[in-house]
C-alpha cells in the first residue's frame, strides 16, 4: 500500500479548495453522515459499506486525477492523447492509489471522537487516483510499482478529469493538458 506520506504530497490537506462552492458543504455532509453511521448499530453492515462508496463518489472532487501510468500515457500518445471511452471500452480505469476499500474499513473503524479536521485530514489524501490500463489495477497500490511507472501532477480543484458518474471526463482541456505534461 502506497505511503500516506506519498499520498499527502499529491493531495496535501492544506490544499483543500475552500473557497470553491459547496466544497465546505460537501466535507460537513460527509462528515455528519460519518458520523451519524459511526455511532450507530449499522456501522458494520454491508449497507454502511455502501453508503461510505456513495458518499466519496459522484462530485466533481471525488476521485481526483493525480497522475497517469507510462503504459496509459504512451497509449495515448500513439492517438495523439485523444481518448473516447465509445472507442475503446475498457481500456483506461482509475485506480486509487490507496484502496477503496480499506478506506472504507477504516472509515468503519475511525473512533467516534475523531473531529472534523482528523477526518478531512484521513480522507482527503485518500481520494485520489491515477489513471491507467485497466491490466494494471490494482498494481498501482503496490509502492514500487507506482514509483516505476507514473506521472504526477496536483489536481486539488478536480479541475482536470473531472467525476462524471461512472468515469470522469476527458475533452479538449485534458488533452492539452496531457500534451503539456508530456512535452508533445
């Protein structure tokens, strides 16, 4: 499992954007619900499971993109990093680098006690993923593989790759992007 160290030099707490609308709003639900889950009976059920899922997806800050594997990028580099998911189903995946499911069970496992800025402070860096072939999921969350392999950028706002539901999205602005990262 990749390093919580790793994962604060991608996603440092301090960068949390704040000031970007609903973003305090999101955390306080999140929180709240944590909490009101956490102390309650249903804690260890495969309900509370999903609920934590749910609760960490489908917002524009969820799954925030930090990086993309050499095999991803070199992919798309032989298609002029153009990318459509109708063209090639399957192919990419977003992987967290710190597995979902662990956060769940930790999230599980936080005690009660634990403050608002304890739990953004625990979830935020753990939020994150890199993009990649989908043979390599899973692989991402070993540390030596991800050393080897990856590129990295900041994507605090989720300003690039952005939640669309199932998948994130990919146009105009992370193709430049990309073709910036990697100097073509």
């Amino acid at each position: 499992m990749i390093h919580y160290d790793t994962l604060l030099q991608l996603a440092p707490v301090n960068s949390i954007p704040w000031e970007t609308p609903g973003v305090k709003e999101l955390y306080d639900f999140r929180y709240e619900t944590w909490k009101r889950i956490r102390a309650s009976s249903l804690v260890d059920s495969p309900w509370s499971k999903s609920v934590f899922d749910n609760l960490f997806g489908s917002h524009p800050l969820s799954w925030r993109v930090v990086g993309m594997t050499r095999s991803a990028l070199d992919r798309l580099g032989g298609e002029d990093m153009s990318f459509t998911s109708k063209r090639e189903p399957g192919v990419y995946i977003r992987s967290h680098l710190y597995p979902r499911r662990t956060t769940t069970l930790d999230l599980r496992a936080l005690p009660l006690e634990t403050t608002f800025d304890e739990f953004v402070a625990h979830t935020w860096p753990r939020d994150i993923t890199v993009i990649g072939l989908k043979s390599e999921d899973r692989q991402l969350e070993d540390p030596d593989y991800f050393q080897k392999v990856s590129t990295t950028w900041r994507n605090d706002d989720g300003g690039t790759f952005t939640e669309a539901g199932k998948g994130w999205k990919y146009g105009a602005k992370e193709r430049a992007f990309l073709r910036e990262v990697v100097g073509r």
